[in-house]
C-alpha cells in the first residue's frame, strides 16, 4: 500500500481534503533537480483535518470520482 506525505491545502466538502505532495525529479537530459507539486483529494473519516495541517495518506479503493487515498492522521499545523 503506497503513502504519501503532504500538506493539507484545501477542505473541498464533507470528508474530504485536498493534500498537495511535493517531490523532487530528475531532468533526464541535464540532470538538474526540480521539484513538482501534485494535488490529492482524499478521505477525512473524522473530519478533523484543516488548512495547513501536515499528513499522511494511504491508496485505497475508489471511494468517489476524485477520492482514491485516504487520511492516516494530522501530524502538526505549519502555521
């Protein structure tokens, strides 16, 4: 099971978060790092995740359209 750790930039709905996870890749050709931002709806069971919130999430089955990852739990606010 993959996870992935990000921080919690928007509650788009009952139960349901948007986590941006930043990683950093290679360019093939000048091997220069960069770094790339992907946005992840995910499932809040408790509802208790805000804006800001560092956390950690888990593939699940499809739970909606949008949702394939879950909320393992809120680690600390970055603000």
């Amino acid at each position: 099971m993959r996870s992935k750790q990000g921080v919690v930039v928007s509650k788009s709905g009952a139960k349901t978060i948007v986590v941006k996870v930043e990683t950093s890749r290679q360019h093939p050709k000048y091997k220069k790092r960069y770094m790339v931002n992907t946005k992840f709806h995910a499932h809040d069971e408790k509802n208790e995740c805000k804006v800001g919130d560092k956390v950690t999430i888990y593939e699940t089955r499809p739970l909606s359209r949008l949702k394939r990852w879950s909320v393992e739990a809120p680690k600390e606010t970055t603000k």
